[in-house]
C-alpha cells in the first residue's frame, strides 16, 4: 500500500513538472508563432501523461514486458495528438487571418468614409468660389457697374466651365468606383488614341508657355475602354501642364513593356515629397509645397488610377530630376506587328 502510494506520488511530480516545462515551451513558440504553439500543446498533454505512468510503473516494478506495451500505448497516442495541433493551429490561422481581413476592411473603409467627407467639403468649398464669381459679375451687370457685357459674358463662362469640370470629374470618379457598372470597350491603337488627346492639350500648354513633346508606339493594339482611358491621359498631361513653369516641357511617351503598355508623362513640377508620393492618387489628394493644387476637386489623379484598377493595370508616380513621372500601365495582348514610333 505504501509502495503504491508512493509510485502514485512520484507519477504525479513527474506529470506536473512535466506539463510546468511543456507549458514554458509553449508559451515560448507561442511568442514566436502561435501555429507551432498549437501543434505542440496536445503534445505536450502527452507527453506529460507518459512521463507520469511510466515514472510510477517504474516504481511499481512492473516487469519489461508491461514497460514496453505501456509505451507502445503512449506511442500510438502521439499521432492523434499531433493530428489535433494541427487541426487547431490551422484553425487559429484561418480565424486570425480573418480577423485581419476584417481589420483591413473596417480600416479601409474608415479611410474611404474620411475621404468621402474630404471629398464633399472640398467640392462644397471649390464649387463656391465659381459660384461667387458668377454671382458678382451678375451683380455687376444689374447694378450698372459692369458695363463691357463682353467681359462679364467671359467671366460667367469661365466659371462654369470651371463648375462644369468639376462635376464631370465628380461624376466620372463615382462611375468608375461603381461595382455594378460595366465599361463600354473596344479594340483601339494605343499609341494613336495617346497622340490624339495630347493634340488636343496643345493649346492649354501653349496658353502656359510649356512645350508638349514625346513620341509613341503604333500598332499596340488593345481592348480599353477608350474614353475613360482618354481621359485618364488628358488629366496627366493637363496635370503636367498646369504645375510646370512656363519655359519647361511635359514629355508623354508610349512603349511596350513585356505585354504591357505604359503611358509615361514626365513634367517639371518640381517634385512630390516622399511621404506624400504613397498618397498622390487618392481623392481629393492636393499636394504640398512642392506641388501647388489649382482650383481643381483633387479628382483627377484618382480618374487615373480608377481607370488603371478598370483595365486591371496600375498608376504610379516617381520623383525625377526637377520634376515627377506619372505612369499608367495597361496589359495588353501581344502587338500584331513591329511597332512604330510616333511624334505625340
């Protein structure tokens, strides 16, 4: 009876000094990775299980024979044991991989709704000063002191030309954020539609005294959704223009890359500083010192890269020289033929 006592004694000391160390060591993976933590708890278990019923077999003198077979048990034990880490490592992995999703989603979506409320006070702001200046010069012409109706009539178009673009942008953003809206699309020559609408800028370059130049391939051939695509181009090109000095120039290329075609627009606007540069396409984006805003929504840039998530292709930005380099890259099916450069 003592003996027994005894041996029961002794299992136990085994046993929980056992488990004290395993739960050490896990504690220790689980600071490293909590998967390996998982699978080496219920080994763990096991293991100190084992230890217990072999030290107090050990002191009950039981006879080889019983030794081996209480091991071949304990053995056979492990696999299950095993089985089971992993069943609740790879648990703890889907569910910490969803609450990071989760986390992702709830902070995306923090930072959307933040830059929606930028957004409406932003336009709100924007819209009221075209809207002030329409409203003064109508003053002026009621009131007798604006006189030179020639003047006045410029003044209101320009305004709501400006109110106009403004809306566009508005309108054009939203439709390309739509899930549910589906892009009209058509097979066009890329190095043509590029060509097009930067001679369509010509005249708002010459207005500022900055020289449009560049070249672009023919005969890459792509299905795009082309007047999104062409507003996407006109607003880096007009975006160059307008933030580079006059005397510089706004250099536009089109080229193959390896099934991709990259529309580059290098300007001189003297540069985007570093930190902001991860911020450049998301609305309502206005710049800093280094790069003055005009009286633009901050839209455009996200049109670009709107029109870049559209075509499953992506906007970037670089600083370079005394300027930046904005690119807009679109996969596209291999060229039919050797492409040809072109004056933009």
């Amino acid at each position: 009876m003592n003996v027994s006592a005894d041996a029961l004694l002794l299992s136990a000391a085994a046993a929980a000094l056992t488990g004290v160390l395993g739960a050490v060591i896990v504690l220790a993976l689980a600071r490293v990775r909590i998967a390996l933590a998982a699978v080496a708890a219920p080994l763990v278990v096991v293991l100190s299980v084992g230890v217990g019923v072999l030290v107090g077999a050990a002191s009950m003198l039981l006879t080889p024979a019983d030794m081996t077979g209480l091991l071949l048990v304990l053995l056979a034990s492990v696999p299950a044991a095993l089985a089971a880490g992993v069943v609740i490592a790879a648990r703890i992995q889907s569910a910490a991989r969803t609450a990071e999703r989760a986390a992702a989603a709830a902070e995306t979506e923090r930072r959307v709704e933040g830059q929606r409320r930028d957004l409406v006070a932003w336009i709100s702001h924007d819209l009221r000063t075209p809207l002030a200046g329409i409203q003064a010069t109508a003053e002026g012409i009621r009131d007798g002191v604006l006189t030179d109706t020639g003047t006045a009539a410029t003044a209101i178009q320009r305004n709501a030309l400006r109110m106009s673009d403004m809306v566009d942008d508005l309108l054009t953003l939203s439709r390309l954020q739509a899930p549910s809206v589906a892009l009209e699309r058509t097979e066009i020559d890329i190095g043509d539609l590029v060509s097009d609408t930067v001679a369509t800028l010509r005249p708002l370059a010459a207005a500022g005294g900055v020289e449009l130049a560049g070249g672009a391939q023919t005969g890459v051939r792509a299905r795009v959704a082309a007047r999104e695509l062409r507003r996407a181009v006109a607003n880096l090109v007009s975006n160059g223009i307008r933030h580079s000095p006059a005397g510089s120039t706004v250099r536009t290329t089109v080229e193959l890359r390896d099934h991709t075609v990259v529309v580059a627009v290098a300007d001189a606007c003297g540069g985007i500083a570093p930190p902001d540069l991860p911020h450049v396409f998301e609305t309502g984006w206005r710049g800093t010192t280094a790069r003055q805003p005009d009286a633009g929504a901050g839209l455009g840039l996200a049109i670009v890269r709107s029109v870049a998530d559209a075509h499953r292709g992506t906007a970037t930005v670089r600083n370079a020289g005394g300027g930046c380099v904005f690119e807009l890259s679109l996969p596209v099916a291999p060229p039919r033929q050797t492409p040809a450069a072109v004056e933009v």
